[in-house]
C-alpha cells in the first residue's frame, strides 16, 4: 500500500470530512484534499489534480457543482493506475423535472455519472437527497442559529439523509469490493416536515426555534435586501422550492443495501448534533 492508497476530494465539507474521519479511525491512509484542506487540490486547476492522484488506489469525487471537470479528472486518473472511483451525485439526478436547474449543476453530475461508469474502473455512484447536515452546516444552518427559519418550503417533507451515513456508504464503496457497479439513493428512515424537523432541533437543543414558510418571492426579496444578488437568491430559491411540493419526500433503501442496517433518524441527527456541540449560540 502506498503512503496515501485513498484520495477524498472535499475533504472539508459535509460529507468528505465524515468520510476521512472513518477512513483513518480503520487505519487506512488517506490524502485529504481541497483547496483548503491538508493537501491543496482546486478542480480549476489542473496543475493540482497529478500530485493528488499520484499513489492513489481509490478515490472518492465530490465535484464542483455546474461543471464538467470529472470527466478529465477521471481520464487522469486512469493514467495514474487509480482501480476505484466513488462519486458524489444526487436523488433524483436522471429526472429533469425533479428541480429546477438554472446553474447546469444537473448536466454537470450526469456527465461525471457517465464518465465514471465509462471509466473501465470500478465504480460505485452515492445518490443522496437532502442531508440532514444542511440544519447544521449547510445554508438552513444560520436560520437555526437565529431562531427562525425562513423558507419558501411550504410544509413539504424530506427523507433527510445523516451525512454520517452517506459516509459510512461511501467508506463501504471504498473499501468493499461488493459494492462496485451499484448506485445507492439514500434517504432517511422517514419523510419530516420542515416544521418538524425544526421542532425536533428546538428539543434536542432547548432552544426556542421556529419555521416560518414563505412565499418565493418573500424569500427572494428577502436575501435581496441581505445583500445578496438576485439572481443567486433565484438559484437558491430553485433549489428549495421542490422541497414544498414533496419532491423528495419518497425513500430510498440505499444505506441499508449498502450497510445491511437502516438510516439514522432526523432525532438521533439532531440529539448527536446537539450533544457535540453543533449549534453554538
Ligand atoms: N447538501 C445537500 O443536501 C446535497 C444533497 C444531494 C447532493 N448534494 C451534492 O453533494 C455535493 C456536495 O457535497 P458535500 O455537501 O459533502 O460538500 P460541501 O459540504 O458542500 O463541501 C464542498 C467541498 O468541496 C470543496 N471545494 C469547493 N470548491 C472547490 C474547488 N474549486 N476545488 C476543490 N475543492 C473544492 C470544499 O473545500 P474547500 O473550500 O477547502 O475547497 C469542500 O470540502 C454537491 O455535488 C451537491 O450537489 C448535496
């Protein structure tokens, strides 16, 4: 085994961070990359890309959202000898009418779907939906902090997925020969409302939060007046307005095939969340 045998690119993020965490409490090597992670890796530049696939065996691509970057990256790849590629795509990825797509962030994963299955490598795609993670880290998490979330969501529901188990697949994938060719859509155990979800946040914190549903255009105007440019509060719009019609209420039985168990509930998200400190005040 080389020195670092398993490359997990966004390694700082969601679900990277979770993934190299696991990787080394197994003892594997692992070389952490992002732009400002340990080892220094940028999708826009490819003179970065041979020293992060040197002496890789496997690794774990979560791509830059609205390109087409994994395609040569995979291709690189291949000539450094890599055997295992694992990619980060999404629920509801192959249905064009799943969410509206004004950044090409959907012709972006779909093409790297392709070319990793195309690769001649062993594969395996994780398809998650919403992750749980977005109260806590992602873009709901400052709505948490202040107590009031405010989103053109409606009461829709969501089969939010624990980025602990999106991990804990993504390290089967990587160290497992049984899950090359598979594609896992994960979800949760079950579909909770935005209210609930903030309700069982509100409880497992002790803290007075609440959702407050908005039309798009209040939410728009809203981000606007926070300064943010407006086409971007469009985009951001388009991204949570299907959750209000439910678009990713179903579930998936994804970490189950994977990890022969089912998914973490919303509650012990928000419980371990909580008990690590996750929602500073
Ligand atoms: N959040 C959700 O609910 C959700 C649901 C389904 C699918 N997804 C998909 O999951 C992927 C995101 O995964 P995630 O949530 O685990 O990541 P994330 O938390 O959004 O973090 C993104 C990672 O990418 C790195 N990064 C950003 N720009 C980069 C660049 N130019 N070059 C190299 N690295 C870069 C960041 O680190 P640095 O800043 O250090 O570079 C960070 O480690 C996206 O493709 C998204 O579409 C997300």
């Amino acid at each position: 085994m080389s020195e670092h045998s398993i490359l997990v690119t966004g390694a700082t993020g969601k679900s990277g961070r979770r993934v190299v965490s696991r990787l080394r409490a197994a003892g594997l090597s692992v070389r952490a990359a992002s732009r400002n992670g340990e080892h220094v890796f940028d999708w826009t530049d490819r003179g970065t890309w041979d020293a992060a696939l040197e002496g890789v065996r496997s690794v774990y691509i979560v791509q830059m959202d609205g390109t087409k970057l994994v395609r040569p990256f995979v291709e690189r790849a291949v000539r450094h000898g890599v055997r295992r590629l694992v990619l980060a795509s999404g629920r509801g990825i192959d249905d064009p009418d799943y969410a509206k797509d004004s950044g090409g962030v959907r012709e972006g994963i779909l093409d790297s779907e392709a070319a990793v299955r195309e690769s001649g490598l062993e594969w395996t795609i994780s398809r998650p939906g919403w992750f749980a993670q977005n109260f806590s880290e992602g873009f709901f998490a400052d709505g948490i902090r202040a107590g009031e979330l405010r989103l053109p969501a409606g009461d829709g529901a969501a089969g939010f997925v624990d980025a602990e188990d999106i991990a804990a697949v993504v390290v089967a994938a990587l160290t497992d020969d049984r899950h090359a060719g598979r594609i896992y859509e994960l979800s949760g155990p079950r579909a909770v409302t935005l209210a609930e979800a903030v309700a069982t946040i509100s409880e497992a914190t002790g803290r007075d939060i609440r959702y407050v549903p908005l039309s798009v255009e209040e939410y728009v105007a809203e981000l606007v007046r926070q300064g943010v440019p407006p086409a971007d509060a469009r985009a951001f719009a388009d991204v949570v307005e299907p959750l209000g019609k439910g678009t990713d209420a179903y579930l998936s039985d994804g970490v189950q095939r994977a990890l022969g168990r089912p998914p973490r509930t919303f509650a012990e998200f928000a419980r371990s969340t909580a008990a690590a400190g996750g929602w500073p005040t």
